[in-house]
C-alpha cells in the first residue's frame, strides 16, 4: 500500500460520534473506516 499522509478537515459532531460508534462496533480505526469510505465515493463517481 502507498505511504500514509495525514490531514486535517472539519467534520459534523454527529457524524463524527456516529463513525467513532462504528469503529468500536467493527473493531476497525477511524482512519480505516474513512479510507473505505473515500473508496467507494471514488468508484461511485469513476462509475458514472
């Protein structure tokens, strides 16, 4: 995988205790569930 590169963004409060909650739930990281995420928005957007 490609090197990692951090950066900062603002986020809705709700949304950002909702992914936390879901991280604990999939016993994944945040940074992972954002990555999978950014992917799919990706390939939704590459799709069309």
């Amino acid at each position: 995988m490609s090197k990692k590169k951090t950066f900062s963004t603002r986020i809705d409060q709700d949304l950002l205790k909702a992914l936390k909650h879901l991280a604990v739930d999939q016993d994944k990281s945040l940074g992972a569930l954002l990555e999978e995420a950014i992917k799919d928005l990706l390939k939704k957007y590459k799709a069309k």
